[in-house]
C-alpha cells in the first residue's frame, strides 16, 4: 500500500495539472469508446463485449470503474417487439374465443 501512495505522490509532484486533466479525459474517452463499440456490435447481432481493464500508461495510478451504460434498442429491434407482442395478444385472443 506504501509503494501505491508513493507512485500517486510520484505521479502528482512529476506532473501538472493540466497533464493530470489530460489523462482523466483519455480514461473517460476509452471507457465511452468501450461503451459506443458495443452499441455497434448490438446492432450488428453481436453480444457485448466486456470491459476489461484498460493498460495503465505509466504509473496513473489506479482506474475507477463506471457504471455500465444501458444500450437503446434499435428501430427495427422496437419493431421486432411490437409484431411479437400483437401476435402474443392475437394468439391469446384466439385461444381464449375459441374455448367459449
């Protein structure tokens, strides 16, 4: 644990500000990229990828996790689901007329 302190301390007293602020937003942007990529593969048919641990570069210390990002369905998926649920309802329709 003393040698994580030391290389955060390292780290801070070696770099300025506006570097640190730098690096916060790659780790951001990486994440989004993370997130934006599997949305592509969603529309594609192609499960999620999960998000493994990005390179640390250099000794930045360690990276936060964020909270995974929903995906919205796509157009022709909403279209999918509107067609399965009237035809769940006509299905449901017919077979409860015709015990009657």
């Amino acid at each position: 644990m003393a040698q994580t302190s030391l290389e955060n301390f390292w780290h801070w007293l070696t770099t300025t500000r506006y570097t640190r602020l730098l690096e916060g937003r790659v780790e951001r942007l990486e994440t989004e990229n993370a997130h934006l990529r599997n949305a592509i593969y969603a529309r594609a048919g192609i499960g999620p990828v999960p998000l493994g641990p990005a390179p640390a570069a250099g000794s930045a210390g360690e990276r936060r996790e964020h909270p995974p990002i929903r995906r919205p369905i796509s157009w022709s998926q909403v279209k999918q689901k509107l067609e399965l649920d009237a035809t769940h309802r006509q299905n449901a329709a017919d077979r409860g007329g015709s015990s009657s």
